[in-house]
C-alpha cells in the first residue's frame, strides 16, 4: 500500500486540506469497518455458543500482542487503556506518593504530563519543572532536577516545536538518579519508528487516534515487567487481577493490571487494524516522506517564524503569526485545517504522508499574508 492509496482510502482527506494530524488522525474505511465488524458480531451473535465476555477477552488479547510486536514489548508489557491521558493517570495513581516525594516534568509536556503531577502537587509532591529552550533539553539541567526524585515524566516527541527529545539519554539519567522514567509518547506511533527497548523507560504511554488514524479509546501502556510488579493501581476490577473471586485478590502480572472492566473492545480492534495498515505502508517510508513534505513547509516560512527547527524532527511544524486564533479561523474558511497552540502561542501544522505537496502549497501561499 503507498501513502496515495491510504489517502483516497480515508473519507475525511477528500475534501479540506487537512493538516492536524498531531490532534486528530481521521481513520480510513477498514480501520472503521474493523471495529463496526467487531460490535455487530459481539451484539449480534451472542449466544450460548460465543459468550460475549469470551469475544471480548480474546479481542483484548489479539490486540495486547499486536501492539508489544509494533512498540517491541512483549505482549505482558501492554496494557489497553483509553487514551495517553488515561496511562499517565493509571501509573501516577499507582505508586504510593509521600509528602516530599518529588515528580520532574519538562515545560515541555502536554496537559497530559501536566495535570496528574499539579493534582499531586496538592497532596505534598513537590514538581520540578525543568525549563527549555527551542524545544530542547538541557540534558545537565535536567540531571540536577531529577535529583533524589521519584520519578520524571516526559515526551518522545514534543506537541509545541515537533522535536525529538534524546529519550534514551534522559532515562539513562532518571534511572542513575534512581528515578522512574515515564515516556509521552502520542506523537511517536505512526509517523516515527518505535521501540520501548531501544529507550529501556519503565512507562511508555500513547495511543492510536493521531498518526496510526486509529479510533478515539484506542490507547495503550507499556510497562516494564519488572517495575509493574511495584506499582499498585488505586482502580481494580475483574480484568486487573489473576482471579477475580479471589479474596484476597492479586493483581494481574504485568501491565494487564491497568486494566479494570467491561470497556468496549472495539477501538482497540481498530486499533490493531490501524497497526497493521501503517505497518503495509511501512514505518520507514512513511517517516521519510512526512521529513520531505515537512521540510517543504519549514522550507517556506520565513526564518524568524519557524518555533520549530528549520529541519524538521517529526510532522509537526509550529509557526509564529500576528494573531493565531483568527490566522487558523481564515483558514479553516479556505478548507485548510490547522490548530493554534497555547504555547507558544502560535499555529501548528501537523503533515502525515497521506499530504501532498500540492497541499502543503495552498497552505504556504495562504499564509503568505502573515508574512507582508
């Protein structure tokens, strides 16, 4: 399958230029038909002979593998969760915080990486932030922050300049500090290639509905085999212990035990199709044409408003005009969707190999005014 083939397959690329994909990656037919294949037979043949909950758990159980053999885990490594924010959750919630205990964070991060660390903060944690420049690390400055802390929380790939964080680096550096390294991810899976093990972080979390143009509720969590096994969820429920009448219970070994109860299985089902069509396009490919289609873009805007490098790292690319919030009205008015940013406070165009450069062009020669 090519990137134009995957295109014409994906009703919402027909008609606007659609370019944010960072936010939202509108799926294509069979990525939808997978997980309305799986309801239909889930609510429609449930009978005594195909028990709905047995459907259910092997659907979970098809997609756990599916996505270990995409990130490079194994299968008890991945939880199914509903989103990036719901895994960043899931682990802050787990670990058992004492007043003192300290969380670092980048000024980097997503309200994702955000939130759960201020709704400690209230409860005694103490939250260093390590300030950036240009959408990088100061990997010296974030070694003195990471000090004697719990834990450090931070993405792959950032949602404000589209720059790749040196995460191998900076989970060498948490875990010298005896720190655990939980990895923002969302930006990585279907635009870059990805492999847990090349980063050796304990927590990854991230999920399909950006570049894999998979489903909203479709997320995953990887967690190391051996630091799940530290980590006691504050949610239980029959899918997050070894047995679930067991009293007392025990939690399910690995990352399983993140999952609680009867979530619907289908946009994980999709999910794992969304996989497999980024996986028959190729990983690889599909990098280096976002890098070719993105560098176009970076190539056209004027120096002194690119936030990102001028050589892009990822598909998204953040751009500084007068007054983002109507800059992104006029063009979503001309058929172009892009999104503003809160910080910097700028717009963001998000290029997926699915683009052309044709549309990458219109978008160029509509902001041509910004420019005057």
């Amino acid at each position: 399958m090519t990137p134009n083939e995957l295109r014409a397959d994906t009703p919402a690329l027909h008609e606007d230029v659609y370019l944010n994909f960072g936010a939202h990656g509108p799926s294509p037919q069979y990525v939808v038909d997978a997980a309305d294949e799986f309801v239909r037979s889930h609510e429609y043949e449930a009978n005594a002979r195909n028990d709905p909950y047995e459907k259910a758990f092997e659907a979970y159980d098809r997609v756990r593998e599916r996505v270990a053999s995409f990130v490079g885990a194994a299968p008890d490594e991945i939880g199914l969760v509903e989103s990036t924010t719901a895994g960043i959750n899931a682990v802050a919630n787990a670990i058992d915080w004492q007043p003192g205990d300290t969380v670092v964070r980048t000024d980097l991060e997503h309200p994702a990486g955000v939130l759960p660390w201020q709704r400690l903060e209230r409860e005694g944690v103490e939250v260093r932030v390590v300030e950036t420049a240009d959408g990088r690390v100061d990997l010296d400055e974030f070694a003195a922050a990471v000090e004697n802390a719990e834990l450090a929380c931070f993405s792959a790939v950032t949602w404000t300049h589209g720059t790749q964080l040196p995460v191998a680096d900076m989970v060498d550096v948490a875990h010298e500090a005896g720190a655990l390294a939980l990895v923002d991810a969302v930006q990585v899976p279907g635009q870059l290639p990805m492999d847990v093990t090349d980063w050796g972080a304990d927590v990854v979390a991230a999920a399909g509905h950006k570049w894999l143009l998979g489903l909203w509720g479709g997320g995953f969590l990887y967690v190391d085999s051996e630091v799940a096994e530290t980590l006691q969820p504050a949610t239980v429920g029959y899918r997050s212990v070894e047995t679930p009448t067991a009293d007392p219970y025990e939690f399910a070994a690995g990352a399983r035990r993140f999952e609680v109860g009867s979530s619907n299985p289908a946009p994980h089902v999709a999910l794992a199709e969304a996989i497999d069509v980024i996986e028959e396009v190729g990983v690889d490919r599909i990098a280096d044409r976002i890098q070719e289609l993105a560098g176009r873009l970076a190539d056209g805007v004027p120096d002194e408003r690119l936030y990102s490098p001028a050589d892009p790292e990822s598909g998204l690319v953040t751009i500084a005009v007068d007054d983002p919030e109507a800059t992104v009205e006029r063009l979503a008015a001309a058929g172009i969707v892009v999104r503003r940013l809160p910080t910097p406070d700028a717009v963001r165009a998000s290029v997926h190999a699915v683009n052309t450069r044709g549309e990458v062009g219109l978008l160029l020669d509509a902001l041509e005014p910004e420019w005057a």
